[in-house]
C-alpha cells in the first residue's frame, strides 16, 4: 500500500470510532467507551480506561483535524459519565462496569494505578486541548485514587487489592514492572496540563518514571504488550532529561522484538513466540517504531519493516472500520483499544518523516 492508502484505512477506523458501537449513546453509562464488542455491536462491559483512551484519541484527532463539535460533544460525554456515573457509584470506582447486572469479577476487587492514570491523563490532554472543562472534584478523586496507590518506598504500586488475595492471578498488571512507565508519564503528563495535582503523586509519578524506564533498560517484559507500553511511556516523555542517554539501549530492545517478528512472519505476544496473534500490539509495534525512527540517529533506519507492518495491519480493518482483537480467533471480537492504536499508528505511517518528527517531539500516544 502507499501512504495515501494507509490515510484512507485510518480514516475508516476513525468513523467506526466516532459513528459505531465504542461509545455508548444511550442509557445509564452514556458516554462510556468499551474494550470489547461482539460482532452484532452488543457491549458487556464499559472500562474506565479505555474511556481515558478515547479522550487521548479525540486529543490527536483535534491536534490533526482541528476541533470538530461532534468530536467536542463525545468528550464531554465520556467526562458526564466519568463525573456523574463511574465516580457517582457507592464505593471504589470500578474497573469493568457491566451494562446488564453486576458480575463478579477479580479487578472489581482492586484499584489499578494504570487504569487510573488513563483516565486522568486523558481527562487533562482533552482539558488543556479545550475539548471540555472537568470539574476540580472530579481530578480530586482521581489523584486521591491514585495517592492511595503510592507505596511505602514512594513510587506507584501497579495495584491495591480490596479482596481475597487467592483471587487474584499474578500477572504484569498485578505487580510492579517496565509497563508503569506509562502510567507514570500519564499522571505527569496530567499534571502539565493541570497543574493541580498533589505533590505527592506528582513525585511518586516521576520516580516511577524513572524506575520503570530504568528495568526498561534493564529487563524488558517477555510479553510484548506491556513491553510497549514501557516503550509508549518513554516516548510520551522526549524532553526527559535522560531520554536520549536511555534511546539507545531501548531502540536496541525495540529492534530486537521487530526482528523476531521478521523471521516469525508476525508479532509475536511473547519473547518465546507464545499466545494467540493479536492486533493490539500490531499496531503499537508500528506506532512505537515509527516514532522511535524519528529520534535515533545511529543512521539505521527499520522503515521498510515498519512499511510491511503498516500493511499487514490495514489488510485486517473490515469495511466499516472495525478490527478483531485477534484474526484468528474463532469468535469475532472487535476491539476499541485495538482502533485507537490503529488509527494513530496508520495515520503516522501515511505522514512525510518531518511530520512524523514533529508528533515524535510532541506526543499524543494513545
């Protein structure tokens, strides 16, 4: 495919956002965004995070395109939402609200300072964007979720488990590790714009952010979605005083994982080539790699991989802009999260170099 190509498949994803199923239109949780969506546009579930996703990807739709009122309207409904229902609710805001009856479920046991982070960082993106106005009670709560996160030692624990701790699976999300990089740089990136949040999370962010680029450099994860994560939460902070001392060591983590998926034909969902084939990190591959082109400068360029990743991806999105989460499973579940980061990573990959610099130097990584 050439760039125009990309363009238009980008643009596809972009309606299916805007126009389809993500973002519910109706009833109770109107304004929420879903993580999964079955094939006949039913929702199960609606996830904070991914609302906090979505208000980033209005961001870089407006920092595109221009401020759109049918773009405004949707981030003032995700905003309604979080303010009047998500945090309205008795109790811990919850980490996966079921549209027809509660359901048990073991991250409804616990606060997640990722999940967390999403939503405050897109709430302050969309706000310093004048895409809508949130209200100081509202990031109160946020922060004073997220402060109730920072551990003994003064950097962010991944979570803070309320139930049986049998329950819960040990797993990335669970534990502290690389991916928290990301979060960190959210809650950072929030205070930027903001400029209201409390010191201490604002200090427990930035050693974070440090720890978690530092077991980047050091110890990468063998699953490669939070493996990018850590990378996105590098690149969301370029203007770090250590970013270009640590590029090197990263880009080399990164170019090893495109060199695995060279030989494998695919991306693989672990560094031992386990799990099923997936979407999700198609595209954060390819958004990570074209902004990490923009800043190296060791004269090696990963672009005509990065071609060949931008076309197996845009080959999957269906006709109404939609993409399964995984092409071969055998259920068909169309995926949000997996849109965003499609979109973006296409419409990056149809730009000129110099543009792709610029969003390097001044990131919207969904």
């Amino acid at each position: 495919m050439n760039p125009r190509d990309h363009d238009r498949v980008a643009a596809r994803i972009a309606q299916w956002l805007l126009a389809g199923p993500a973002q519910r239109t109706e009833g109770a949780h109107e304004g929420a965004v879903a993580g999964w969506i079955d094939e006949d546009g039913g929702v199960e579930y609606v996830y904070p995070e991914i609302t906090g996703y979505f208000l980033q990807w209005l961001v870089w739709r407006a920092r595109s395109h221009g401020h759109q009122p049918t773009d405004v309207a949707r981030a003032e409904a995700a905003l309604h939402w979080i303010e009047e229902r998500w945090f309205a609710a008795e109790g811990r805001p919850r980490t996966r609200i079921y549209i027809d009856a509660a359901r048990d479920d073991w991250r409804n046991d616990a606060l997640f300072a990722f999940d967390l982070a999403m939503v405050l960082r897109g709430v302050g993106a969309a706000a310093r964007e004048g895409l809508l106005a949130a209200r100081e009670s509202t990031l109160d709560r946020v922060c004073d979720a997220l402060a109730r996160l920072v551990g003994a030692d003064g950097l962010l624990d991944a979570c803070l488990r309320n139930g049986d701790p049998a329950n819960f699976p040990d797993r990335w999300s669970t534990r502290r590790g690389p991916f928290l990089a990301k979060a960190a740089a959210g809650i950072l990136d929030a205070n930027d714009a903001l400029q209201n949040v409390p010191a201490i999370l604002v200090n427990a962010a930035r050693r974070s952010f440090d720890a978690s680029v530092d077991a980047l450099v050091r110890s990468p994860h063998d699953e490669t979605h939070p493996f990018l994560y850590a990378v996105e939460g590098f690149l969301a902070r370029p203007a770090d005083r250590a970013f270009a001392a640590r590029l090197p060591e990263i880009t080399a983590h990164f170019d090893a994982l495109l060199e695995l998926s060279s030989k494998l034909g695919r991306v693989p969902e672990t560094a031992q080539n386990a799990g099923p084939s997936r979407l999700d990190i198609v595209a954060q591959t390819l958004r990570a790699g074209l902004l990490l082109e923009a800043h190296r400068s060791d004269g090696a360029s990963r672009r005509r991989e990065l071609d060949r990743l931008a076309d197996t991806l845009a080959q999957y999105v269906r006709s109404d802009g939609a993409l399964p989460f995984s092409p071969n499973a055998d259920v068909v579940q169309l995926n949000v999260w997996t849109a965003m980061f499609a979109e973006q990573a296409l419409s990056l990959a149809a730009c000129e170099p110099q543009e792709v610099a610029r969003w390097a130097a001044s990131p919207t990584i969904v």
